[in-house]
C-alpha cells in the first residue's frame, strides 16, 4: 500500500516537474537594476553584461517604441548609445500596462537578461 | 568572430554608402519545429537581427538562441543547456546571396537564397526557397528550411535518440525597414 502510494505520488511529483511551464517574472527576483542612460556602450561592449544572462533584471529608461505583432508586445528602451536600444518581449499579462504606456515617457522594465546582438534582449517582461 | 563583426559593422560601413540600399529588421521571427513521440518541440524567436543589402543581393542574420521561447521551461533548460549549448555557442548566423533577385520589384517573387548557416560554431551550406515581398517601402521575406540534426553535432542522449526526429524545421518571416543610422 505505501509502495503504491509513493510510486503514485512520485509519479505526479516528476509529471509536474516535466511540464512545468516558464515562470512569470513576477515571481523571480530582480538581482540589479539599470538607468538605460548609463548604458552608453556599442554592441561589441554589451560584452560585459553576459553575467546578468537568464538573471532578471531591472532597467529604467525611456520608451522609444511600442511594437505589436498579433498578442506580442515588445517594448524599445533607448539607452545613451543611439546605436543601442533594449529590446523588451513582453509577458501576455501586461497588455493592459501596455496601453497605458506614453512614447517618451520613463518606464522600468523588469525582464530575463537573455543576452545582445547590436541590441540588449530581454524576455517575459513586466512593467513595474 | 568574423562573421559576427560582419554582422555588426556591415550596416555601419554601407550606412556611409548606400543608405536607402539597405533594409534591417530587429524583430524577426523564426521558430523551429521538431516532431517527438512523447510531445513535439517547438520554439519561438522574435529578436532575431537581421539586414538585407539590395545592392550586394545578399541576407544576413544573426540569432540569439537563448531568445528562443518555450512553453515548457524543462525543453528551454534542455534545449540551451544540452542541445546547443547555449553558453558556449551563443549565436547562430546565416549569410547568403539571392539567387536571380529583383530587388525594386512591387509585389512577391519567390526565390532560392544560397549561403552558409553556422551553427554551434559548425557551418554548413543551406540553400532556402524564399518569398519576398516589396511594398510600401519595405521588405517581407518568409520561409521554411530543414536541418538534420547530426549535421551540426547536437547531442541526443541515447535514451531519446528513437523517440527525437533527425530533423528540425525551420519558418522565419522577416519584415525589413529601411535602415537609416
């Protein structure tokens, strides 16, 4: 009987474990935060963020572009460098956020660092 | 290295050149497909770079493979960790030149793009049949390709390798603007 049990329960622990779905960046910590301002490096010098990759982090800046693409929503920070933005996927939920939100003005982005081309990548964003 | 300082400064050096000869997108799509007995894989990149010269007839693109999305986030660990080995091969690249191209031809031409695609720092030759749009200014090209798997050494562990197609599909679609630095 508690051989059963724990075959049964062990077999619903790692069915879990196989699908469990990526996690909202609201439940992950943010390990720094940026001013998209300071952030005046060509892509070539985008180098030294690699030890924020798959890290949520937090950026300030202002926004520059809202591209929508059917339900996907991404949002473009300007940094210092005009070469340079930040590209910013953001999560299904933040639709309503995102309506709000005014070309120009001061946002902070919290995202999963993913790494940069010419630009700084960011993925299941959230506005915050 | 070389390519990705082509990619880079390929858009800088003819910006001083030929400005409206250029067309550069930085949200272009591919997603890959691969069919599994337990349960198909499949990822979505939309961040991908990627710049189309109309004087040189030539694509380049350069993707970001931790950008590719999953809805399970064992595939995602698994696909970065294991498959490509994300750290170590950050980057995937395709150039190419297309072949009998057109390029201020309104509406769609369907044409075959040759060149190399890298890949785990493995590079192979990839001929692709592509549509390209030009309208408006801008410029659609959409696609499918397929990759063998063994081509560019990605490991399947033993256990899996039945039940993993050699094979993984990829779509892209790009949509290019000119590009103006």
């Amino acid at each position: 009987m508690i051989i059963s049990a724990s075959i049964i329960i062990g077999g619903i622990l790692f069915f879990n474990y196989l699908n469990k779905n990526v996690p909202k960046t609201q439940s992950i910590e943010s390990i720094e935060v940026f001013s998209a301002e300071n952030i005046t490096t060509d892509a070539e010098g985008l180098k030294k963020y690699d030890r924020y990759i798959e890290e949520a982090i937090n950026i300030k800046g202002k926004l520059k572009e809202i591209k929508k693409d059917k339900e996907k929503h991404t949002l473009i920070l300007s940094s210092k460098n005009e070469t340079v933005t930040i590209i910013c996927k953001m999560q299904k939920d933040q639709i309503k956020k995102i309506n709000n939100l005014q070309i120009g003005k001061t946002i902070t982005i919290k995202g999963i660092y993913k790494g940069y081309l010419i630009d700084m990548i960011l993925l299941n964003c959230i506005i915050i | 290295m070389k390519k990705l300082l082509f990619l880079f400064f390929l858009p800088i050096c003819l910006g001083f050149t030929k400005p409206k000869n250029q067309y550069l997108t930085r949200n272009g799509q591919v997603t890959f497909f691969s069919y599994a007995s337990a349960e198909n894989i499949k990822a979505e990149n939309n961040e991908v770079l990627s710049i189309l010269d109309l004087d040189e007839e030539k694509i380049a693109l350069n993707i970001l493979m931790r950008a590719f999305e999953f809805e399970k986030s064992l595939m995602q660990e698994h696909f970065n960790d294991s498959y490509i080995e994300s750290d170590i091969f950050p980057r995937a690249t395709f150039e190419g030149t297309i072949l009998n191209f057109r390029p201020r031809l309104i509406g769609t031409q369907t044409k075959f793009i040759k060149g190399d695609f890298t890949l785990r720092g493995i590079t192979k030759p990839l001929k692709i049949k592509a549509d390209i749009d030009y309208s408006n200014n801008t410029y659609t090209i959409t696609g499918e390709t397929t990759i063998d798997i063994k081509d560019y050494k990605i490991k399947v562990p033993q256990i899996l390798a039945a039940k993993i197609a050699k094979t993984v599909k990829i779509s892209f679609n790009f949509k290019y603007e000119p590009y103006e630095k």
